[in-house]
C-alpha cells in the first residue's frame, strides 16, 4: 500500500502533460460556478507546444498547419483503447471527420501523429471513402473500402468501440451506421457481430463483463483510470462496466471507480482502498457534488491532480451537460497539487490525454 501511496503521489505532475491546458490562464477545468470550457490564446498554446517540443525532442508540424485538438481513440500497447488528443492536419471542415477515422488506419497517412506506444485498430488499407451526418437523425453514416474487411477476429470490437467513440465526439453525432464496399453492413464482416441498428455510447468501451453479470439488471458505466506511455507519461483510459439497475447511475460509477481495475495489463488506480463514497448530491442548478473521505490526506494537504481529474472526468462521463465539484474529508475547499479548484463547480473538458510524440 505504501509503495501505491507514492505512486499516487508522483502521478500529479505527470497528469498536467495529460491535460496540459490546466496550466494556462483559461483553465480546461474553469475557475468558477459559471466557469467556461475556453480554448487558451493562440499564443499560450503555441508557446505550451513549443515547450513540449524542447522537453521531448519532437519536431512537431507547426501550429499554422494543424487544426485545433479532436479526440480519436486509439489503441494502447496493452490493447486498451484510450482518448488521444491530436491537432489533425488542416483541410476542408467537411472532410474533418474523414481524417479524424483515417488516424485510426494502421499504418495509415497520419501514422506519424501518432504518439509514441499507441496505433490505430482499423486494418492496413482501409480507405474512408466517405461519412454523411443526417443530421435530423444525428446519424453519421461511414462508408468504408474492401480493406475494412480484413481484420483479425479478435479486434473486432474494437474496431466499433473506435470509430464509434470517435466520431460521438461530435455533438451532431449519436450514432453510427457502417457501410462497406458499396453496401450497408447488417453484421461485422469477420466475426458477424451484429449490425441491425445504429451504434451509440450504450456500446460501451473497453468492456468489463464480471462473473455472474446479469444484463438484464444491470446498467453500463463509465470510469477512467490512469496508465503510462512508455515515456512514462500518464494518460486516462475509460473502462466500461455494469452495476445493478437499482443504482444511481454516477454512484455505481464512482463505486466501480474505488475499486480499481480488475486485472493489470498496465493500468493503474486513481484512488485509494482507503476511499469512501459518502455523498453524491445533484443540486437544482445543475451541480453534482461528490463527497469522499480517505486518511490518507491531511487537512489542508492537496491531493494528486490524476485522482481528481479522473472523478471529474467519471462523473461527467456518466452525467453528461453537468458540472462537478469534489469535497474531501469534509472540506469543502479542495485544491489540487495542479492548483485547480475542484471544490467549486467545474465542467467536463474538451479534450483529455493531449500526449507529446
């Protein structure tokens, strides 16, 4: 448990390069009840970027030439799919979601913004021959080439949790349809999972099944946990599992959260054995605040940036549109070791896990 503690306690600094942002005067986490979630000066980000650049010897393409942060999921070393936040090349508004899918090609023409311990899932080949929004059905509809086909069996979840959460970043979009070689697709081509209606966030992600688990009477949840680049840079990864039917949808979140991960293959927990869940309050303007208790922390004591920026990204996840603060141990002024103040109420991010190359 000690050796944890530590680590817990080391994560904070690398958990701003997570979500860089944090550090401008625009915090990505606000700095108030009626705080907004402002993309920072163009100048402070270029200034942010070029910092990075110094720190890990990357030659980045230059800002000038890239658009601003979307959010593709790619997967991990460890098979885990993971946000990554990623400027795409510039070009036509209506193509963007066309190359934000082509940075899911393996090996395909942005594998060089890839960072480093990370690739695409979609195989070799694969051409985004085009992605039409209906928007009365906030449908997207991908058309894929032949090459889309040629997957091994064992990534084909995967592959829909990808292109899926990748293109539900997009507030026009809920659901996915796949269409390849000309034809709409009623079932995957390697594996047959069926494909008889749109995909949409109820996929899940990274999907935890536990022994014993009745579908029927339970709900999905979201969680995030941590994990390290081989850089040693820390990332969040989300992790689908099922709680009872009966449960608040954000407290069985937060409860699955406690418990950590189920197995290693390389992620890492964000709070203690030592946490308790003692409240989860929705006020009337929209708030949710969560209270904890954990001894681990002395009043006053800042707690790791990693282990509040993963409640704030849990509880978002699974209350969409509402702001958060954390209360710790009673008080009500929760500061962490970033500086940010997450005892007021703050919102869910743009973008998370903006990871140098």
């Amino acid at each position: 448990m000690i050796r944890w503690n530590r680590q817990l306690r080391n994560t904070a600094a690398a958990g701003m390069l997570a979500i860089p942002l944090l550090l401008s005067g625009c915090s990505l986490f606000g700095m108030g009840s009626s705080a907004q979630i402002d993309p920072p000066p163009g100048d402070v980000e270029a200034q942010m970027l070029q910092s990075l650049e110094s720190a890990n010897g990357t030659g980045r393409t230059s800002i000038a030439t890239e658009e601003a942060l979307s959010t593709v999921y790619l997967k991990n070393e460890q098979g885990w799919l993971a946000p990554v936040s990623l400027h795409l090349p510039k070009g036509d508004a209506t193509d963007k979601q066309i190359r934000m899918l082509e940075m899911l090609v393996d090996g395909g023409p942005y594998q060089g913004t890839v960072p480093t311990g990370f690739s695409g899932v979609l195989p070799a080949g694969t051409e985004v021959q085009a992605v039409t929004l209906k928007k009365d059905e906030k449908l997207a509809i991908v058309e894929f080439n032949k090459s889309f086909g040629t997957y091994a069996a064992t990534d084909e979840r995967k592959i829909l949790e990808a292109v899926t959460w990748t293109l539900l970043g997009d507030p026009d979009i809920e659901n996915v349809q796949l269409w390849m070689d000309g034809a709409k697709l009623n079932e995957m081509p390697v594996n047959g999972t069926p494909l008889d209606r749109p995909l949409n966030r109820t996929l899940g992600i990274n999907l935890e099944l536990g022994d014993g688990i009745s579908l029927s009477q339970t709900r999905p949840v979201t969680v995030f946990f941590s994990a390290s680049t081989p850089d040693g840079v820390q990332y969040f990864v989300p992790v689908t599992r099922f709680v009872s039917s009966e449960k608040n949808t954000v407290t069985g979140a937060l409860t699955e959260l406690i418990k950590g991960p189920s197995r290693g293959d390389g992620l890492e927990r964000v709070l203690t054995d030592n946490t308790v869940l003692k409240a989860v309050e929705l006020s009337e303007d929209g708030v949710i605040t969560v209270s904890i208790e954990d001894d681990m922390f002395e009043a006053g004591e800042k707690p790791p940036a990693q282990m509040l920026q993963s409640l704030v990204l849990t509880v978002t996840e699974n209350a969409p549109d509402k702001k958060v603060r954390i209360w710790l141990n009673g008080q009500k002024d929760v500061i962490g070791m970033d500086n940010q103040k997450y005892g007021e109420p703050v919102l869910r991010p743009e973008s998370i896990n903006e990871i140098p190359l």
